[in-house]
C-alpha cells in the first residue's frame, strides 16, 4: 500500500498535476507563494525514512532516472508540507477530490528542481 502510495504521489509531481490546475487561479498562487515563502525556512522531520526511500525510488522509475530531481521535490514537500499535512491532501487526491493549491505546489516543484 506504501509503494502504490508514493508511486501515485510520483505520478501527481511528474506526470499528471496539470490536469487540476485548470480552475487554478492567480489569486491561488498568490496564496501558495505567500505560504510557501512562510514555510521556506522548516523542514518537517516527522516523514518516515522508509517514505522517502520509496518516493525517491518510485519517483527516480517514473522520471527516467532523475533522482536527484526527485531529491530535490521532496525536500520542497517537506519544507511546505508536515507529514501528516501531506497524507491528508493523498487521502483527498485518492477520493477524487482536486487538491489545486498542492498541484500549484508541485507543478511549481517540478520546474524548479528539473534542472538537477
């Protein structure tokens, strides 16, 4: 169940997070950025070693390769989002719920960190 979880979470950073980011608008990322820059400063300790292990392994097959790329994502998720905060938004995405503002995050994640 952990590794369809975190190969799913692979999936949303790298392949499909477009798909929500329809009905985003420029007042949302207004706010993702004012949250992001608030949090930039914390990274969250409480994520299991074994769920990094497993996104970086599952996000490294999905990415042809790009570990350090997908180093680089996780450490933004943890920097945004506690462990706790982030199982909450997958147990949203699974039921089918749009989760923008996440999806913000992570398309913006991805840019940034596909240069490594």
């Amino acid at each position: 169940m952990k590794d369809l979880f975190v190969g799913i979470v692979a999936l949303i950073a790298f392949n499909t997070a477009s798909a929500q980011t329809k009905n985003f608008t420029k007042q949302d990322s207004s706010v993702v950025t004012v949250q992001s820059q608030q949090a930039a400063d914390t990274m969250h300790t409480d994520y299991p070693a074994s769920f990094s292990e497993s996104f970086i392994n599952s996000c490294s097959t999905s990415s042809s390769g790009k570990t350090q790329a997908c180093s680089c994502v996780l450490d933004k998720i943890k920097t945004q989002y506690s462990y706790q905060e982030f199982l909450e938004i997958y147990a949203k995405i699974k039921k089918g719920e749009q989760q923008p503002e996440f999806t913000a995050f992570m398309n913006k994640a991805r840019k940034q960190c596909a240069q490594k």
